[in-house]
C-alpha cells in the first residue's frame, strides 16, 4: 500500500484507544505497544501496529522514530488563550503577601487583564493568540480549548470569540471555543450581578449563529456568582444548544462540583476542594472533572484537588495548564503532568488518559482526538524520551521531537511549522 508518511522504529507506542473517557482504575491500564510504526496517507492514519509488518507500506516519506516513545498529540481541555498585556508585576506582590482583592483595588488581577483586552485590537489579539498557540504546539499539544472572558462587555468578549475561531483557522492546532462571559462582575455590576448574567446571555443567540462557541462556561464561586445563578445562566445556555462547563469549588466549596453533574456539563473544572458528595456525583456521571494543579502550584497553595479520591471513586479525569496571565502562566502542558505526578498523586498511566482521550472527550472530541486508530487524523508526537513514565519524571524542559498534526510536520526540534 502506497502511504505519505511512514513511522518506523517506534520504541514504545501510546495508541489510548479505549473507548473514552476512562475512568476510575481503568486510567491505570494503559494500552502499550511496543516496537511499532504507524502509517498516514491523506492526513489521516490508516494503520499502525508491529514494526517489522512495516514493510507492507511504500512511503513517500520515512521518519526513524529511533525507539523513542510515540504518542497522540496532547490535547489541552482548559485554556484562557486571548488575552492582551501581561501581570508580571503582580508577582511581586503575592510574594510579599499582598492579598489579592489589594491587587484588584491598585487596578491589578482580572481586572487589569479586561482593561487591556478591551484595548488591545483584533490584530494584535490575533497575532499573540497565534503566538502562544506555536507555544503550544512545540510542546506536543495539537488540539486546544480556548474560553473568553476577559470582556465582560458584549464587544470584548465577541472579538475574543472572533479572534479565537480566526486563529483555528490560520494555525495548524484545533482550536475548540468556550464562551465564558460570567468569568467575574465587572465594576457596575458588583450589587446587581443577575443583570450582567442577563446581558452576557443576550450573546447566547449572536455566538450560535456566528458558530462562535460551542460551549458556555461560568465562574461559580465567593464573589462571583452563585450556584443558583450559575444554574439558572447555564440551563438558559442548554436551551439555546449550547454545551456547558463550569469553573467549581476552586477556592470555597459551594457546591459546584454537585451543580456540574445535575446539569449535565461535560465539564467541571478546577474542583479543588470538591465534597466528598460532590466526588461521588461526579464518579457516577458523564461529567469530567479537568483539573488544574498549575494554578495551585503557581498561586502557592496548598490545597489540590482530591485527584486520588476521585479516581478510586471512579471518575473520569484530565488535566490541563490552565494558560492564562494572572494565575498559571504556562504553555507547557509536560510541566503541568509533572506536578499531576507530584501533588495530584496520579501514577504516569493515569496522567497520559488525562492529556489525551480524557481531555478530548472533556471539550467534545472524543470522536476526532486523543487516540491512535485507523482513520483518526494523524496528530501524532514523537517524543525525546524511551517510554511514557519518562515524561512526568523529567520536568521542566520540552521532550517534544517531531509533533505531526493532520499528517504534517509542524514541529520538528528548534523549528515550528
């Protein structure tokens, strides 16, 4: 059979084709495949399996995996990519102890965030959007979410949605959009927040008809909104067709983990201090609990979500950076399985389900990403690295070789796309 690229020589292959997401102790059953290639014509993969079966394929192209680990691209279920400027400066002063509502009132946090995605233009939006997505890229991920919610007025949060479905369109990655206008209540709002939910769900209608987003998101949480307000925001996004994720019990245990599961979300993400009741709902339902053991690690906490209790529940989980400006500053989802080792307690089997099938099937694309099979596009990442507990053992540096995405090199080491 005549094939466009064949992969050779591959020393330890991660097909993930179970059919996801994978939860409880099946996360720890990681289908390994070794010395193996993988073949791709048009793009997409038309067969893998042992290597010395290889020769039953003529390629146009060769690439000598040289036994290194071989992997579907990552996916990464949680980001908040469009965004303008920067908060180095806040660094500083949550070292020093300055508490965050202080920062919020010298003009910093979220806020100094919103001011300068308002000011910022579409163009240099996209451009740093594109910026980061090549971040991503060369670190192996190949398929991204991408939330809004740095608006919190109707333009802002349109061109944030705008930029990200150009961006999908311009960068080799997959780009699946969240609409998170309820991320905070911007100054105005502060004693009437029902009215701000009301407006961002005015933008319900616009984003569908635009194909702007495929999910609405929420921000349920002490001072933000509640869970009856998340509830009533989140259920009037179900009824327009929306998917819906929810940002829960990252900071106060309101119940959010409990709210994800009753309505249905795909999602519920952070859960950082879920109840053992919401656990067990969790555990019992469809929802994916993403996690975002950055966040802690980079806000210096303490309290990480109860990965180990939800696994041995019997929960689905994945794993994410969390990517944005004020409280995980990071593209690099490698670094991010290493603290999932580390603090979440997860053993390396149960950390690649939660950056590959997990995670896809955690923003809807558990059909199309994730996994190694037959006619499933070649997103593919060969990595520096001779199996698959090397990866979260050696942190803080890029194993990415050779990432494939659609059957195209678009990174191989020191050169992207």
């Amino acid at each position: 059979m005549q094939t466009d690229i064949l992969i050779t020589n591959i020393g330890q292959l991660l097909t993930m084709d179970k059919k996801g997401p994978v939860k409880g102790s099946e996360m720890n059953d990681l289908p390994v495949m070794e010395n193996a290639a993988i073949a791709v014509k048009d793009g997409r993969i038309v067969w893998h399996g042992p290597a010395d079966q290889a020769g039953n394929f003529d390629a146009d192209k060769t690439i000598d995996a040289e036994s290194r680990l071989v992997t579907p691209g990552l996916v990464e279920p949680h980001t908040h990519l469009v965004f303008g400027g920067s908060r180095e400066e806040e660094m500083a002063l949550k070292q020093q102890g300055v508490p965050y509502l202080d920062i919020l009132k010298q003009g910093g946090g979220i806020l100094s965030t919103v001011r300068s995605t308002r000011e910022a233009t579409y163009e240099e939006l996209l451009k740093k959007a594109l910026f980061h997505l090549d971040r991503m890229a060369m670190h192996g991920i190949t398929t991204v979410e991408a939330k809004s919610g740095y608006g919190l007025e109707k333009e802002t949060e349109l061109k944030q949605l705008k930029v990200a479905k150009e961006a999908n369109a311009k960068h080799p990655l997959d780009i699946v959009t969240t609409f998170l206008g309820a991320h905070a209540i911007p100054p105005g709002y502060k004693e009437n927040p029902d009215s701000f939910l009301d407006l961002m769900a005015e933008l319900f209608d616009e984003i569908k008809a635009e194909n702007l987003a495929e999910f609405v998101d929420i921000f349920t949480e002490t001072g933000v909104f509640s869970v009856e307000q998340s509830r009533r925001y989140l259920l009037k996004a179900k009824e327009k067709g929306f998917g819906v994720k929810i940002h829960a019990d990252e900071i106060d245990q309101l119940g959010g983990t409990e709210l994800a599961v009753e309505v249905g979300a795909i999602s519920g993400e952070h859960l950082a201090v879920a109840s053992d009741e919401g656990v067990r709902k969790l555990a019992s339902s469809d929802t994916i609990g993403v996690l975002l053991p950055g966040t802690i690690f980079y806000l210096g906490k303490d309290t990480y979500a109860p990965a180990r209790k939800m696994i041995d529940e019997g929960a689905a989980i994945a794993i994410s950076t969390d990517f944005n400006p004020g409280s995980s500053v990071t593209e690099n989802l490698q670094l991010i399985m290493s603290i999932a080792a580390l603090k979440l307690k997860m053993s390396p089997a149960e950390i690649w389900h939660a950056v590959t099938v997990n995670a896809a099937h955690a923003i809807g694309r558990g059909d199309t990403a994730g996994m190694i099979a037959e006619d499933r596009a070649a997103d593919i990442v060969i990595w520096d690295a001779p199996n698959y507990m090397y990866i979260p053992y050696h942190y803080g540096v890029n194993h990415a070789n050779t990432v494939l995405k659609n059957g195209e090199v678009i990174y191989r080491r020191g050169t992207v796309r």
